[in-house]
C-alpha cells in the first residue's frame, strides 16, 4: 500500500480541517479523536480481524476509519454530514475494503447495506447515543458486537448494577441485548475540539440469546421504563401512575409479594430477571 498520512497525527488532522476549511457543526456532535494509544485501545477493545465486516457511523474524517481498513476485511462507514464526504474519499483513497455512505444511520436499513454479520464501531455524538444503539440491537440485525465512544456516564449507566445510583432503564436496555465491558476512560485533550465533559470507550458484545426469558418484550421494557420515570417512588406506585400499564396497586402489590420482594421497594432494587419475571405476572 502507498504511503498515507495517518490522521491520528493531531498535526495532519489540523492541516487537514485547514485544507478543506472545515466548520464543526454542534448539531452533529463531532468531536475528532486525535490520540493513538486510544485508537489502539478501541481496535483491540473491539477485536477487529481481518474475517471482520466493521460498521463505522459517523467517521468524520476518517480517522479511525483508515486505522479500521488496516485491521478489517471490509469496512462501511456511514456519515451523515455530506460536507465530510469529499474529505473522506481522499484520506480512505489508500484502501480498497471501504464504502462510505452519506445517510443518517437512524433512518438507513441495515439490511439493505450487509447481510453479513457486523461489529459496529463508533465515536457517537453524545446527545443521539441511545437512541443509535437500541435501534441497531433492534433492528434485526446481525450484529455481533457494538464499541463506542459515549460519555463517561453513559457508559457507567450501562454498566451498572441493581442499586446503584447510575442503575436504570438503560442498564437494563443494554444488558438485556449485550454483555457490557468499559475498555478505557477518555480525557477531554484527546480530541479536536476539546468536549466538555469526560469519554469512555464501552463494548457491548450482543448475546447469542436473551438472558432472561419473557413473552413480551416490550411489555417488560415498559414495565421498566415505568419502574425508572419517577426514581424517588416506590415501584408500587410508579407502575400504578403509569397511564398506559393501567395497572392497579392492589395487582402490583399482589406481584411484588410473589415475588417475595416487600411492598415499598423501588425499581433500582430490580434485575433483569426480576423484572422479566414481574411483567409475565403483571401481563398475565
């Protein structure tokens, strides 16, 4: 391969944004990561192969994407900013295993683009991290793990267990679909501009099956959303005030016994497994 220049080099992304006079836009979150040992740290975090398909959203300039061409056998790399575009085909022109698609990647079919298995790897705008990993755990498809820069504290609400004060509906979302594992804690000079708050870089490797049985997923789901929308009620009266559970004190109360847990306990007190076996009651 010819020589390229590497744009984890904070001075090569400099003269790049120059270039191309590139303006940062705020509504898309992008902060560019311009630190190797970190990049390192992502690439072994997500166990990258050259057997691999990689799933890139938001490369920017292409930073970690040229890194991800060198480990992977394919990569796709989706942006939405198509201003990045140009820039993209010029610092990813050295490799012969990236597509780059200019979509919004809540709106784009998975299905439509692989039908390979996929890793995804991501540095996410941190006011759209969410939404971006429910909907691709379920969306259907095969996805076999999800490493992405989020906020520290995202990515310790994942992580969380039953009792802590980062425990909640997230926790539960993402260890319901994937065993979460922090694999760094990212400072703020590590990009370009500087984020106001810290970064960790969480992987999330997808179970083969639930871990907990129920019959209905997203009864169980709004059983927890419910559990966590008021965190200072007891769960007894936040599911009763929930307008679409439309479930009565003396139901839930009646559950919470059965399960042996007593009357005043809140959500965060709740696994997973609780939380299935409470709504197969509760539904039923």
């Amino acid at each position: 391969m010819e020589n390229y220049k590497k744009l984890i080099n904070p001075q090569n992304t400099i003269e790049l944004i120059k270039e191309y006079e590139f303006s940062f836009k705020k509504r898309f979150g992008q902060n560019f990561l311009i630190d190797e040992n970190v990049l390192g740290k992502i690439i072994r975090g997500a166990d990258i192969s050259k057997e691999d398909t990689v799933l890139e959203i938001g490369p920017g300039i292409g930073t970690m994407t040229q890194a991800l061409c060198e480990a992977a056998g394919e990569v796709i790399a989706v942006e939405i900013d198509r201003e990045l575009i140009p820039i993209l085909e010029k610092t990813l022109s050295p490799f012969e295993n990236v597509r780059i698609i200019n979509e919004d990647i809540l709106k784009l079919d998975l299905k439509t683009v692989t039908d390979k298995p996929v890793k995804v790897v991501a540095n996410l705008p941190y006011y759209i991290t969410t939404p971006i990993i429910m909907g691709l755990f379920e969306s259907g498809a095969p996805i076999k793990s999800i490493t992405v820069m989020v906020q520290k504290e995202v990515a310790d609400r994942m992580k969380a267990l039953p009792g802590g004060k980062d425990y909640g509906a997230l926790s539960l979302a993402v260890q319901y679909y994937a065993e979460p594992e922090i694999i760094a804690n990212v400072p703020q000079n590590c990009f370009i501009p500087r984020p106001n708050v810290g970064s960790a870089v969480i992987n999330l490797k997808a179970h083969s099956d639930p871990p907990v049985y129920t019959r209905d997923r997203e009864y169980m789901f709004r059983v927890i959303k419910a559990a966590f929308s008021q965190r200072r009620k007891k769960l007894t009266n936040a599911l009763k005030n929930d307008g679409e559970l439309k479930l009565s004190g003396e139901k839930i109360s009646e559950a919470l016994r059965e399960l042996s847990f007593p009357e005043d306990v809140r959500g965060e007190r709740l696994s997973l497994e609780d939380f299935a076996r409470l709504s197969e009651i509760l539904r039923a």
